[in-house]
C-alpha cells in the first residue's frame, strides 16, 4: 500500500497538467516559479519524483519495468476520486508487487553468487600455480611482499594495519590509505581470513591475502561486494596491542 500510494502521489504533484488531452503528460514544462508556495510545492514534487524515479531504476536492474504513462493515469483517476482500483485491490496488488521485487532480488542475488563462486574457485585455482604464492589448507592464499622479524599477533590481539581490499576485477571497495588513517580491530572480529593471515605476520610485513568467500563475506552482500565474492587484500601490520593491555585502554 505505501509503495502504490507513494507513486500516485508523487507523480501527481509533477503532472496535473495530464488533465489536459492536448498535453503530452510526459513533457517536462519549464516553469517561472513565482512564489515561496510555488517553490515549496515544486520541490516536494521533484523531491518525491526523484524517489519513485529511483525506484523505477532500481527494480529495472532485477527485470521489473513499469509504464509512467499507466502511473500518471493512475495518479489522475485517484487525484479525481475515480481510480478503477478500490483500496483492497490496491493493496493487494501493491502487496503481490513487494513480492516479485523480493522475488527477483533473491534470483538475482542467487545468479550472481554462483557466477562469483565459479569465478573464484577458478582464479584460486590459477593464483595457487604461481611460485610466490602460498596455499593454505583452508583455502586462504598470500604473499609476502615485505618481510619482517617482529612479533606475531594471537587471535585475541588488537592490531594497528593499513590495508586495501579489491574483487577480482581490481575494483577497490576499502582503503585504510584512502582515508589517510590506518585501522585498529580486535583480530577476533573480523573475517576468517583476516584472522588467520594476520597471525603469520610479523609487525613490518606486508603481505597479500586471496580470500575465498567462505573465508570473507560468503553469501553476503555488503557494499561494493556482491554474494560469494573471492577478495584481495594487501596489508601492513603496523602494531599489534595483546588482548590484556587492549582491555585496559
């Protein structure tokens, strides 16, 4: 129901002029905005058009298009208390729609999981061929760029690193460096791969993990990373704080 009134609304405010059978309801009208009333009411409508535009995009990406034309008749019927629709059928089918949007994302996000997995197994496959790189057993690959003698961090240690992490098609989605402001964490609490890669290092290393998705986000979706994405991280142990002397900061 909130979705279907949202549009009718919005889109009303922008197209009363679709009255109007000699006006193109999708012709954008330049207006002289003449008042305070006029700018208010304008910018309410182009506030909220720009919600149901963004909407309308968003759920063509999972296959769902819609007809602005039947939204700006819709819009005009209900404006006119003449809508063929009454509450309950709108509801049902604002309802059915809410659905398929649910539908489609959890098909799409399946799709892309399978791809990513696939895309994984077979650069991990490959990068595991390569002299420098070291395999582990679960799953977790890495490469030392930089070697170090000081000391390790336990699982239950607080690291300083600077770090950047990449999917497999170099696409950046964090940086320590970008933000000027190395990171600080309990190394217990974050993904598997980072807890188990950072305790080979020594403070002064800098290595670069391959981390499968079940070492990282799994079926997960955060940001720029989509579900069972394999990730690159290169990172810097700066300083490692024991779990006692964390605790007591």
């Amino acid at each position: 129901m909130k979705m279907a009134s949202l549009i009718v609304l919005i889109v009303s405010i922008l197209l009363l002029s679709a009255c109007q059978p000699a006006v193109d309801p999708m012709k954008v009208e330049i207006i002289d905005l003449k008042n305070e009333s006029q700018k208010r009411s304008y910018t309410l409508g182009a506030s909220m058009g720009q919600i149901v535009e963004g909407k309308i995009s968003n759920h063509k990406t999972i296959g769902i298009e819609y007809d602005k034309s039947m939204i700006l008749k819709g819009f005009v019927a209900a404006l006119q208390n003449q809508s063929q629709l009454n509450n309950e059928e709108i509801l049902s089918i604002a309802q059915q729609a809410e659905t398929l949007v649910r539908e489609k994302q959890i098909e799409l996000k399946t799709k892309m999981g399978n791809e990513n997995r696939i895309k994984g197994l077979a650069f991990l496959t490959e990068n595991a061929k390569r002299e420098d790189v070291v395999a582990l057993d679960s799953g977790l690959q890495y490469e030392v760029l930089k070697k170090a003698t000081g000391r390790k961090p336990a699982a239950s240690d607080t690291v300083t690193v600077h770090y950047f992490g990449t999917l497999l098609d170099g696409t950046e989605f964090d940086s320590s460096y970008a933000r000027n402001k190395p990171a600080t964490f309990p190394l217990n609490r974050v993904i598997k791969g980072w807890t188990q890669g950072l305790q080979l290092m020594s403070v002064g290393a800098k290595y670069k993990f391959y981390v499968p998705s079940e070492l990282a986000y799994g079926a997960r979706s955060t940001g720029k990373i989509t579900s069972h994405s394999t990730l690159i991280f290169e990172v810097e142990l700066l300083d490692v704080i024991e779990s006692n002397k964390a605790a007591t900061k």
